[in-house]
C-alpha cells in the first residue's frame, strides 16, 4: 500500500518540477520522496521490532518461570479440575500462545514428563520469535540502506542543479 502512495507521490512530484524546473532539482524531489517512503518504512519496522522483543521477552519469563514450577516442591501444576497453582500472569501467556498449563500428573515422573513437554514448546515459541525478528532487522536495514541511498542521491542531484546554474550565471 505505501508502494502504490508513494508511487503516486513521486509522480506528482515529478511532472511538478520537471514542467517548472530543473531536471536535477525533479530528480532531487524524487529521491527524497522515496527516502521519505522508506523512513516511514522503518519507523514501521523499528515498532514491530520492539513488540515482537517485548513478546520474546514475555515468552521467556514464562519459560524460566515453567523451570521453576516444575522445578519446585510443590511442582506447580493445576489439581485436576480445579485452579492451577500457577501465577495468573503465567497462564495467561501460556494460553495466549496456545499451550496448557499441566495438570498434576499421579505421578512425579508423568508430571516432570509434562512439564517438559511445556518448556520445550516455549522454548520453541521464544526461538520462532527470535527468528522473525532477526528477518525485521534485515529488512530494517535494507530499509535504511535505501534511505540512505536515495538521500545521497537527492544531495548529488541537488549539486549538480547548482553547478548548472553557477556555469550559467557565469555564462558559460
């Protein structure tokens, strides 16, 4: 979608300057118009990276917690039908991700069983999200290399409009 406003933008911006003005200075309001798409891309990018940091963080405060619940005496697993002894908080990230608390297994070795199978799932869930947000911040600095590009590309641009002008002022 920012592919096709920017495109749109950039061809207003062009038939604007090339109609009344230099050709360069045309090609100077393009780049900076592309750089300009390509910044809100990043921002866009550098949002999505922080939530995605914030979900991977979320993940593995439930995932340390799930060691130490398993870990525990008390071995921290719902009663069969009832509450879970688990903090409401785990639960909720647990189940947010579309995973179950344990229930008490009879025995501590089924229990233990479960609980592994728990952590290895988050363990899963945190690298997923380690993975994706590895590929953003790729793409962020693809984003940020295009800018950079198009920015060096506008101040070339520009300097040579001022060099046309400085040779046609001194009338050469």
């Amino acid at each position: 979608m920012s592919q096709v406003n920017a495109t749109a933008n950039t061809q207003s911006v062009f038939s604007t300057f090339s109609a009344h003005g230099s050709p360069q200075m045309a090609l100077a309001m393009l780049q900076m118009e592309l750089a300009k798409t390509n910044k809100e891309q990043a921002m866009a990018g550098i949002k999505e990276i922080e939530n995605e940091q914030a979900k991977k963080k979320e993940i593995a405060d439930a995932l340390n917690q799930a060691r130490d619940y398993k870990a525990s005496d008390k071995n921290y697993t719902k009663q069969a039908g009832g509450e879970p002894y688990t903090s409401k908080e785990f639960n909720k990230v647990v189940e947010g991700l579309g995973l179950t608390v344990p229930d008490k297994a009879g025995d501590k070795k089924a229990n233990d069983l479960n609980w592994d199978k728990l952590i290895a799932q988050l363990q899963t869930k945190m690298d997923t999200v380690g993975a994706n947000i590895q590929t953003q911040m790729v793409q962020l600095q693809d984003f940020m290399g295009q800018y950079n590009s198009y920015m060096q590309g506008a101040n070339s641009a520009i300097a040579t409009a001022n060099q046309v002008l400085t040779s046609l002022a001194k009338g050469q």
